[in-house]
C-alpha cells in the first residue's frame, strides 16, 4: 500500500435561518475544534486537524487549466485567486478524491515536495502513477475501509458510487479523534453501495462535523457524464440523513472555460442566500451554513 516513508511533518514551503459561520467572524480557536481553509473556488482545501499537528491538502488545483483528455473537448481555469503553492505552509499529507483532472492535478502535484505522501482512491492513484514526475512518490491507496494518515490519528475512507457505471458521484470521509468530514463534491446518490457506506458512518456514533457538497448543478448529456454535480435538491437529502454540525458548499465556481463541454452544460449556481433558506426549510437548526467566499482559514468549533 505505498512505499515507505520516512519523513513527515517537515515540509514548509515558500424555522429560523441557521447561523451563519464566515471568515471573518469564525470563533477563535479555543477547545476542540477543526480549520478548513479554501485553497481555490473551487474544491481545493486545506484540513487543519489534531488541534493544528495534521495539515492536509485536499484535491489541490492551483495552478494551470483543468483539461478533460484534450483541450477541445473540455478546458476550464479558474475565474478567482488561488494559494499559491510557496504559501500553502507545511502539508503533512495530500488526499485526491477521484481521477478527474480539476481533482487530480498533476501540475500541481509535482510541485508540491516529493517528501510529502499522497492518498489517493483508486483510479485516481492509477492516473498518477502514469505520471513521470509523481510515479516514484509515496503513494497510498485510499481504500473504502479506513486508511490511517501516517505518524496520526486521522483516517481516510472512500465512499463509493452508488452503481457500477457510476463513476461521479463518490466521496471520502476524513476522521480525526475530534472530528469527522463528508466530502462529496460531486454530491452523493443515496443507493447501492453508497447507502450502505453512510450507514455504516452514522451507525458509528459519532456526529458529522462537516460536511463539503456541492449545490451547483452541471448537467450533461448522458453519452458524457450525464449530472455531474447532482445540485442542492440531492444535497438536502444528504444533509437530513447525515446531519452535520457544519455544511459548506464546494465545486461551485463558475470557471472558464471552452472546448465542445461547455456548449452543451446546463448549470445553476444557487446563492449563498438560496442554501441557507432551502436548507432552513428542510433541515431547520440541525446544520450550520458556513459561508466561505475567502480563502482564510475558518476554526470551526466543534
């Protein structure tokens, strides 16, 4: 599962509408308690955990275009600022949640220390492999039982699609001994195997602390990929069977981009203000709406 490694931690690079959590009135880091900062606007995000002594890279796309097999089918970049690699700090562990290229991103893989491990789900791990510059790294299979962050407490689990020619619609679960994360940035469908992993979540008895959905839809013709990002209507469902602490919506930029995808997309980008309320409806006090629009790190109190 990986080859070994040796060196960690030692990298430092150049009824009533829910509360409201944002970057610029978070709660100050007392008690136990999670940060998340994002990294781009799109799903690429830093998890401080272990009170601050585990820093993960999620999903980092920083720099360059995302480009689906070639650039005439599929080129996206970003429309907001992202970090910069040189400011990230020290990465204790980069986790890769899926294959697709805004997701895995090469170019920014191979910038990032070749010392620090990357976990990463199957295919996704296959792709990188495939990769010259990243094919000798430290790489780890994230696998759908528990996979343990090395020199930590924390462990990452696959949840997968809910059906074989399903290869969208899966996340990870990221547990820490104080803290446990949903990510699911293509949203979830309830079924199958997907259902059955969730169970097994909130069977564990410990609350969901955050949970990263999507709310924005993007919708293909089927012989392409069909709904790619499922939208705030099969988030709620989600969201009533999970019951998080916190919920930030993720995969919501409205990037760039041209090449024949594009032409055909059908999207919808719902407002902060439209989750808060849908989610207040259907939810009520249970979740708390963490708005995000920065890229400063958020201490969320757990």
């Amino acid at each position: 599962m990986g080859r070994s490694y040796k060196s960690s931690k030692t990298y430092t690079s150049q009824a009533k509408s829910p509360p409201v959590v944002n970057s610029r009135s978070a709660p100050k880091e007392k008690g136990r308690h999670l940060t998340v900062q994002r990294l781009n606007h799109d799903s690429s995000w830093l998890l401080s955990l272990e009170s601050g002594s585990l820093r993960i890279v999620l999903d980092p796309w920083l720099t360059g275009a995302e480009i689906d097999g070639f650039s005439l089918f599929n080129r996206a970049e970003h429309t907001s600022a992202t970090l910069q690699v040189a400011d990230l700090g020290r990465v204790d562990a980069i986790v890769v949640s899926m294959a697709f290229s805004d997701h895995c991103h090469e170019e920014t893989l191979s910038q990032l220390p070749s010392n620090i491990p990357i976990y990463a789900v199957r295919d996704a791990l296959a792709r990188i492999k495939g990769d010259a510059r990243l094919s000798s790294r430290n790489l780890i299979l994230i696998e759908d039982r528990p996979t343990r962050i090395e020199n930590s407490r924390t462990s990452v689990s696959h949840i997968p699609t809910s059906g074989l020619l399903d290869f969208v619609h899966q996340g990870l679960v990221v547990s820490s001994p104080e803290s446990s994360i949903v990510y699911a940035p293509h949203g979830l469908i309830l079924s199958g195997p997907t259902a059955q992993r969730l169970k097994k979540v909130s069977e564990a008895g410990k609350r969901i602390s955050l949970c990263l959905v999507t709310a924005s839809t993007y919708d293909l013709p089927l012989i392409i990929g069909g709904t790619v990002n499922l939208g705030l209507d099969k988030a709620l469902p989600l969201l009533r069977a999970l019951r998080p602490k916190y919920l930030i919506d993720t995969h919501s930029e409205q990037k760039t981009a041209t090449g024949f995808v594009p032409l055909v997309a059908r999207t919808a980008y719902p407002s902060h203000e439209e989750v808060r309320e849908r989610v207040r409806k259907e939810c009520g006090k249970a979740t708390r709406i963490v708005d995000a629009p920065h890229l400063d790190p958020i201490p969320l109190r757990l």
